[in-house]
C-alpha cells in the first residue's frame, strides 16, 4: 500500500511536469498579445473544474461540492500573472 507521503511526493512531481508543459503545444504559434489564449484557457479550466466537481460529488450529478474563495483567489492571481508573462 502506498503511503501518504509517497502519494503527496508522486502528485508534486505530476503536477509539476504538468505545469512545466503547459504550453508547449502553443510555443511555435504566434499568438498575438495572448489575451484571447488566456481567456480561452481560463474558459476551458472552469469548464473542467464544473464537470470534475460533477462527476466526483456526492451522490454523482446532484450537489456540487462546496465554493472555496480562496482556491478562486489564487486561481485568479495566476491567471494575472500568465497575463503579465509577454
């Protein structure tokens, strides 16, 4: 069975090649002043986020799980910083 620091460590280096990705797939496409690619990515994050906390409520399709204003905040403060990067 894994342990609960060997599963933190694994989701840690996960998340941190992931992010270390991604945007890869747009390096080589001139994409302007990026406002309209930060818009559209941040559409796409909310949209994953509703069908996530869909799929894992509890019981599945009929209650959201709860609003963190924090998680939000800092979701928001990284959005503005991808819109400072040039």
């Amino acid at each position: 069975m894994v342990t609960d620091v060997t599963l933190g460590y694994t989701c840690c280096l996960v998340a941190g090649i992931g992010f270390g990705i991604n945007f890869l797939p747009v390096k080589g496409i001139d994409i302007g002043d990026g406002i309209f690619f930060s818009a559209v990515m941040s559409i796409g994050i909310l949209f994953v986020g509703l069908l996530t906390g869909t799929v894992l409520s509890s019981p599945p399709g009929l209650a959201m799980a709860q609003f963190e204003p924090l998680a939000a905040l800092r979701g928001s403060i990284w959005m503005v910083g991808n819109l400072m990067c040039p």
